[in-house]
C-alpha cells in the first residue's frame, strides 16, 4: 500500500537541523546561566527564566517552518509539527551534549561540584534543608549520606554521563512537548 504524503520528511529533517543548532544554542545559555546561577541569584532567575522559555522558543521555531512548508493545500498536520519539533529537541540535545562533553572533559576542572557545594553553604540554603518537608522527602533519598556527599561524588563522574544526562533528559521531555506544540502548530 502506497501512502502519499503531502510533506517530505527530508525537509522536515533539514529545518529540524537548522533550528535545532538555535535550540542547542538556546540550551547551552540556560545550561551556563544555570552554572554561574548557583553563585548568582541574578543568572539563576536567567537559567529559570530560559528553562521554561524552552517550550515557547520550539513553538517559534516550528511556526517559522510551517510559513514555509505549507503545501497547495493549507495544511500542516499535527505529524509534521510533532516530528519537526521532536526533531529540533534532539538536534539541539546534541549540540549540547557536545558543548557539555567539552566542558566537562576540558574546562570545568571542579567547578561545578565547588559552585555547587558553595551554593549549598549558603545560610538560605541551609535553613531550607532543615525543614521537617525537606527532610522527610530527600534524607530517605540519600541513603545516610550528606548531600555534601553526594554532591562530592560528582567528581568522578565522567563527562559522558553528564552527556547521556542531556540526551536522556530531550527523550524524556520532548515527545510530549514535541506533540503539544504540532497540536498548537496545525491548520
């Protein structure tokens, strides 16, 4: 059985990988602000503000593809919204991942688990983590360790964790964005 579809999924493809470098981009500012916000308030409301922004700069994104993939017949269905943004997350997963495999292997050299450990000495921070609701929710998580600890043990780690944490995190969250925004995308 032949189907004849009214798009083709190379273009489809081809936009995804433009804008999914625009998406890596736009991952890897909230990634660095969300880094240097644990020892700025200012750049941690930057990397809140970016994170949630996230959904809305793929909606852009494939509003833009569908001005110029709308085919004689006025449509763009909800299958070519869905695979261009799922496409565009995992594209720019990838770029990330990549500026995250370089940082981390390269550059970091204790950075982030000290920014961190700095972070959780602030007098704010300790007083949240004495809350009864904080203990009850996280202390079981912990196994008897600190979050210290815990947050020490990130040392070791190797950067293609950090890197399958990024690309996990897109498989996680993109197949349920990609098909609200191809919903919202469609005519």
């Amino acid at each position: 059985m032949n189907i004849k579809r009214s798009y083709s999924l190379s273009q489809i493809n081809a936009y995804a990988m433009q804008h999914g470098l625009m998406m890596g981009v736009w991952n890897i500012a909230t990634m660095v602000s969300l880094v240097l916000g644990l020892q700025s308030g200012l750049l941690s409301m930057l990397s809140f503000i970016l994170l949630i922004g996230t959904p809305f700069f793929a909606y852009v994104l494939t509003k833009r593809y569908r001005k110029v993939s709308i085919d004689y017949s006025g449509l763009f269905t909800l299958t070519q919204g869905f695979m261009h943004t799922f496409l565009t997350f995992f594209y720019g997963s990838l770029w990330l991942a990549v500026f995250v495999y370089v940082y981390m292997a390269y550059l970091d050299n204790g950075f982030l688990v000290d920014s961190y450990l700095q972070y959780l000495a602030r007098p704010e921070v300790k007083e949240a983590m004495e809350q009864a609701a904080w203990k009850e929710q996280v202390e079981p998580l912990l196994a008897g360790n600190t979050i210290e600890n815990v947050v020490e043990s990130f040392r070791s780690l190797p950067p293609t964790y950090y890197v399958l944490m990024c690309i996990n995190t897109c498989l996680v969250w993109s197949p349920a964005l990609s098909l609200f925004i191809g919903w919202l995308t469609r005519k």
